[in-house]
C-alpha cells in the first residue's frame, strides 16, 4: 500500500484512531477504509472511527474513539474523563459521552450518551480530543464512584481548587446528581470539619452511647469528643485537603499531650464516619470497654 505521510502522523498523534472524515480529507476514502477493514488487519472502533494496524487495541484507544465519534458535539465525561485527566488510577469499565440534548448520536456498546448542554468553561482539549474539565469532571466523578468523598477530598488535593469545583457546580446546578454534588460540596466547604463533628456525634447519639462531651477543654486545646471519665478522646479529620501545616503540627501536639495524660485517642477520617459508621463505633465501643 502507498504510503500516506499526514495520515500516518494522524494516526501517531491519535492512538493508531481516525474518523471517516479525517481519512477522506486525506485522500482515504470510504471504499478504502472498507478494504482496509476487511483486508488489512484495521478495525471499526465506534461509528465512523477506525483503528489502523499495527496500533495496539488499548482502553486509552477505546476512549480516544469515544471522543472522536462525539467530536465537537460532545465531550467525554464522568470517570472516564478523570482517568485521562490523570485523576483516576486506573480507566473504569464503561465510557460516558455527555452530548449536547438535541445531538443525535446515540450510545454504542461500551459507550453511554449523556444528553446536556455544557459550558465552554466546562469543557477542555486534551490531546487533540475533547473532555469535560476538571473540576466537573471531579464532581460527576465523585458521584458515579462508591468512594466518592475519598476521590473528590484526593482530586481537590491533587488537581483542582475548591472555588472552580464550586463555579462548576452552579453552572450544572439543574443537572443529575446535582443533590448528591452538594452533599459533598457541603462538607468539602466546611473548614472548620464541623461537618465530620456533627456527623460523629449523630453517630454516638444513634448507637445510645453516653458519657461523652463534645468540645472538651483540654489544656490550650479542645477534644472533638471526650469522654472524661474513661478518658477515651475522640479526633475526627474532615477533608484532607483543609489541613495546613500549622493546624497539622497542632493536632500532633495535642495529640501527644492526650497520650501522656493517659487517654486513649482514636481518629476518623470523613471516610470512615460516611463509609464505615460500624468499625467507628466499633472502635469507641472497645476502647471505653477497656477502661476500668
């Protein structure tokens, strides 16, 4: 076969991935892409995008050829745009489309359409392809995945910053999952982990223990909850990302204070009180058992 030196830089930027249209502007047409097809070792990954031999069939591929069959219509969205964004580890099983509510393309095998209009600030470039950006991104992600406070408290870590999370949301606010996003950006938002405090002491008041006090002075610190006469303390870390380094090296000291005094501390995250109510008070429990 003749040699076709823009398509094969194409095909190099692109994952070994290129459409119908992009092949006929360089002078592949149709017919030819067929015989390639059938002949030639290339393979049809989604409507009117193509695969070229010799280029490894690879979940980045799959992806890739979501986003060119949504072209400039749409945008690739929720955990998979996190993963090519970097977010994720690893890619997740199915691909979602999100594409504008009169677009016409309709979902294939392994790929599901989301019909909404999005905000040019909502959507990126990456890699020639297009993507949602990532603090919206980080939103629909944190609620289509089991662990989503982990994965948005990691993403505002790592990513992006909470006022673009929070301009994003209000741009989707009549979107799905718009209720379960502001749950989340509720505690996000919450600095003074009061949030993860007043889920603690939910917890506590659910379970019937008693004997606790919550804000318990002690020394030039206060205890999240303490239960004084079995000097059991209680700390709840909210959203990691909040922790600066003073407030950091603080929480140590107090810390350490509390265990020369003899108290037993134990620690939750925001993960452990929404994730694992029972080991919380699990871990309550056997520490005031093991007092005298």
């Amino acid at each position: 076969m003749p040699g076709h030196p823009e398509i094969d830089d194409l095909l190099a930027r692109q994952y070994g991935l290129i459409t119908t249209a992009q092949a006929a502007g360089r002078g592949l047409p149709d017919r030819t892409l067929r015989d390639r097809v059938a002949g030639h070792g290339w393979h049809r990954m989604a409507p009117r995008v193509f695969l070229a031999a010799g280029h490894p069939h690879t979940r980045r591929a799959e992806v890739g050829a979501a986003a060119l069959w949504a072209g400039e219509r749409g945008a690739v969205s929720g955990p998979a745009a996190a993963w090519w964004h970097g977010m994720l580890d690893r890619p997740p099983e199915g691909i979602e489309v999100t594409v504008p509510r009169r677009c016409g393309l309709r979902a294939y095998p392994g790929v599901r359409v989301r019909r909404r209009d999005l905000s040019p600030a909502d959507v990126v470039g990456l890699d020639g392809l297009r993507f949602t950006a990532r603090p919206l991104t980080a939103l629909e992600t944190a609620i289509a995945l089991p662990e989503g406070s982990t994965f948005l408290d990691r993403a505002l870590q790592r990513h992006v910053g909470f006022p673009a999370v929070y301009r994003a949301y209000c741009r989707n606010m009549g979107a799905d999952g718009a209720a379960r996003i502001r749950v989340l950006l509720t505690a996000a938002a919450d600095r003074a982990d009061s949030a993860a405090e007043r889920l603690l002491l939910a917890l506590l008041r659910s379970a019937g223990l008693t004997g606790w006090v919550a804000g318990w002075p002690f020394g030039r610190w206060t205890v999240d909850v303490a239960f004084p006469e079995a000097k059991v303390a209680v700390e709840v870390d909210g959203w990691a990302w909040h922790t600066d380094p003073d407030r950091f090296r603080a929480d140590r000291h107090k810390g350490n204070a509390l265990v020369r005094d003899r108290w037993d501390l134990l620690r939750f995250t925001w993960h452990d009180l929404t994730h694992r109510p029972g080991y919380v008070l699990g871990e309550i429990r056997a520490a005031l058992a093991g007092r005298p």
